[in-house]
C-alpha cells in the first residue's frame, strides 16, 4: 500500500531494437516514484532497475529538462507531452497520474520522424526545413541602437511568440496527418513580422513550405491538435500566415 | 504547378471549390424556401433554370467544382495516411479539438452519398429528361418541381435520409467554411472567432432552410 508519498504506476513502453526492428509494447508494473518525481525521472528510476538486472534501459531523449531545449518528446496516455496542456513531458509530474494507473509511452509517429530506438525518434526533418530558409543571411552590420528601427509592440509581441517554438515536434505528434504546418508556420512567422526578416520572406516560406512537403509530413486541415497541443501555445494564426505569404509569394512568381 | 504540387496548393483549391459550393448552397437553398410559400413562383423558377444554356453552364461549372473538391480530399487524405503509417496505440484529442475537424472526410462521403440520392430524386427527373430530350408525359412534367418535392417528401423515410444528410453537411460546414478561411490565409487571432461564428450561422441557416422545405413538403403532400 503506497503512502502519501510514494506511488506505483505501471509503465506500458513501446520498445524497439533499432528503426528497422518491429517494437511491442512492454510492461513494467509497480514502478516505485513519488508524485512530485518527473515522469523524465520516473523513467530514469525504471532504468536503474532495468540496468541492475542487466537489461537493456529505455532509451529517450530528453536534456534540459527545463521546458526549453525541446528535445524531450514521449506520447504518453494519448497526447504529446503527456496530459498537462502547455507543457513539455520533462515538466510533467507524476501527481498528473493516479495511483496504480497504467500509462502508455509510445514514440512519435510520423513519416517523417522514424524511430531510432525505442522512444527515441530522428526530428533531423525540423532540421533540414530550418536550414533551407529558416535564418537571416544577410549582414546586418553593427547591433543597432534599441529602438533605431521602429517595430509595433503588437509585432514584437507575436514575433516573440512564434519564436517560442522549440521545434519539439508535439504538432507533428499531435496531428492526425502528421503535419508540420505549426512548426514551420512559427519559423516563417518569427522572421516575417520583423523588417529585417521581411528581405528574404518571399524566398524564405517557399524554401521552407517546399521541404517540408518533400519530407513526406501531411496536409493541414485546420484540426487545431496542434495548437491545443504544442508545450509553448503556439496559434495557429501561425499557419493562417504562413498561408498568405505562401500565396502571395507564389502569385509574384 | 504550385497549386497542384504544394500541400498549401492543395488545400487552396479544398477552399476556393468549398466556398463556390457553399455560395451555391445558399442559391439554392434560397431557391428552395420560395417552394414552402408559392408553388408557381417555384415552378418558374425551375422553368427558367431548365436545360437553357446558362444553366447548363452553371451545371457543368458546379460538377466541376464538386469533382475537383472530392479529387483533392481524396488526394490529401491520401498524403496524409502515408505521413503516419503507423498510428498510436491510444490517441485523445484535447477539449479545442472538434469532431468535425477530424472526420471531415467521412462527413464528406456522406454528403456525397446524399447528394447522389438528391440527384436521383431530382435532377435526373427534371434537368436530365430535358437534356436528353425525352417526351413528358404532360406539359411542365420536368419543370413542376413543386410536385416532385410534395412526391419526394411524402414518403417519411425519404425525409429522415434528408435531415440526416442535412446533419452531416451542418457539421461539415461549420468546419469547412472557417478553415477555408484559414487555409487561403485571411485568418489571424481576432477573426478567428468571428469566424467560427459566421460558420456556424451560415451553416445553421442553410440547413435549416433545406430542412423547412422538407418538412413542408411532407406536410402538403
């Protein structure tokens, strides 16, 4: 019987040799935490034990742990990032869960994010669509004073907004499609609302909208998963951007 | 061809088929309601939107129209599966996330499942007789359409089909309207609910005036 400060959960992991292997779902019950533990260090402590008999640890990703660096992932009881809304997996806690409750981790699964072992999946897509425009490359000489170009707070605002993406790939989990409309909508849009990214706006969303397609990620239809979703609330007003610019872009070919 | 190559493409024709769809059920519609209040005015109005030239233009423009859309939700639901092969073991949809959005495609099988059995029960007795020329049985056979609709509607399974097939269009609607918005590009935070709004008062006055005109036909029959 636990007590008030500790709990068992059972941990129902998709394991995976390597990406070409086929995974199941294993189950790991009564893993002792306490429900101010992480579910990161949930995992972790599974892992001690699994490494003390000598199996093989879960393998994750996972490294500020601070809701920052956008590399931890983990589909856990259906949603990206776990249940809690606008946070990612490494500031989910285990007070989230009920004692004695299955939870269900899986990988990501998109197209376009193959699994390189068991929970850990390759995002080198976001990547690849970031270097083909998602940048400045023009020289910008000095660091202008503050304010020597005017920019609107409400620009700033939403251009800081969309810079909070941290390219974690929930959008791409989260959608039914497995599209990355969110995440490159924010890149465009961080570099779009600010005069110095308006110079290569036109190159840049038609760089970027082209790789992502030729990654193989799906088609938007607006189901909002990924707003709803995404660990820093990105909108999908975003998308709705990045849309016009596309347009527009395409209209001055 | 970007509008063919380019997902954002893609989803630009969906909008531009959707929204000339939703423009003409509003015509229709509109069409429609005069059949609950004058049979004669009705049945002019199908007169003049017989097998003359410009309706038959409209027609050919809206099968068009229809066909490219389905073309296209095929297409993308088809790209879409190949960008996740493999699905999830247990996936929940956050409370923002509605049924709609998801099963767009189902919805729309069942648009077009009803739209083939509106064809059946009108157009292929009215326009179509007159397109391939065939003899009425008695003068203004294939223009009374106030007399088909008291015929159709009589039959009370015949008018259940109908309100579920309005059903599955609402719901259609009122996600296809605001997110062909989304998807040409004229969204951003303040219109976004305006949107949704304007969807769902369009699709609500839409279907419940193809919903009077049914029950009114029963009604008179």
């Amino acid at each position: 019987m636990a007590t008030d400060n500790t709990m068992k959960v059972n941990l129902k992991v998709w394991r995976q040799a390597d990406s070409k292997a086929k995974g199941e779902f294993k189950l790991y019950e009564n893993v002792e935490t306490t429900p101010d533990t992480s579910f990161l260090e949930t995992l972790d402590i599974l892992n001690e034990t699994l490494v003390e008999k000598g199996e093989e640890p879960i393998v994750f990703d996972h490294d500020c742990r601070e809701g920052i660096c956008g590399m931890c992932s983990l589909f856990i009881n259906g949603h990206p990032h776990g249940p809690a809304q606008g946070a990612t997996t490494c500031q989910l806690y285990m007070r989230r869960f009920k004692d004695g409750e299955t939870i269900t981790v899986e990988p990501w699964r998109s197209a376009a994010f193959p699994v390189i072992k068991d929970l850990m999946v390759n995002r080198n897509a976001f990547d690849q669509i970031q270097q083909a425009g998602g940048y400045v490359s023009f020289n910008c000489g000095g660091a202008q004073d503050a304010n020597a170009i005017p920019i609107s707070k409400v620009d700033a605002d939403e251009a800081m907004d969309s810079a909070t993406c941290i390219g974690c790939g929930a959008c791409v989990a989260a959608c039914k499609n497995g599209s990355a409309m969110l995440f490159v909508s924010a890149k465009v849009s961080q570099f779009a609302l600010l005069p110095q990214g308006r110079v290569e706006a036109v190159k840049r969303v038609k760089s970027m909208v082209a790789k992502m397609d030729e990654l193989g990620f799906g088609n938007c239809t607006n189901t909002r998963a990924c707003e709803a979703e995404c660990p820093k609330c990105i909108s999908i007003s975003n998308i709705a951007r990045m849309n016009r610019e596309f347009i527009c872009a395409k209209f001055k070919d | 061809m970007w509008l063919i190559d380019s997902s954002i493409g893609r989803k630009v024709i969906m909008s531009v088929t959707g929204l000339f769809l939703v423009l003409f059920l509003i015509f229709h519609m509109s069409m429609n309601v005069v059949a609950i209040f004058s049979s004669e005015t009705y049945n002019d109005i199908c007169n003049f939107l017989g097998a003359n030239w410009y309706a038959l233009a409209g027609t050919m423009v809206l099968a068009a129209g229809v066909v490219l859309h389905i073309v296209f939700a095929f297409l993308l639901s088809y790209r879409n599966y190949k960008a996740r092969p493999i699905g999830y073991s247990t996936q929940k949809n956050q409370k923002e996330v509605e049924g709609a959005s998801q099963n767009m495609l189902v919805l729309g099988i069942i648009v077009l499942m009803g739209l083939c059995m509106h064809l059946i029960h009108f157009w292929a007795k009215m326009q179509l007789q007159e397109i391939i020329g065939a003899t009425p049985d008695y003068e203004g056979q294939f223009t009374n359409g106030a007399e088909l609709i008291r015929i159709t509607f009589s039959n009370p399974y015949v008018c259940l089909a109908y309100i579920g097939w309005f059903i599955a269009i609402w719901f259609h609607l009122t996600h296809g309207i605001w997110s062909a918005f989304q998807s040409t590009g004229l969204n951003n935070k303040v219109w976004f609910p305006r949107l949704k709004m304007c969807a769902n008062i369009f699709s609500t006055i839409i279907v419940l005036g193809f919903t009077a005109v049914v029950i009114a036909g029963y009604i008179h029959s």
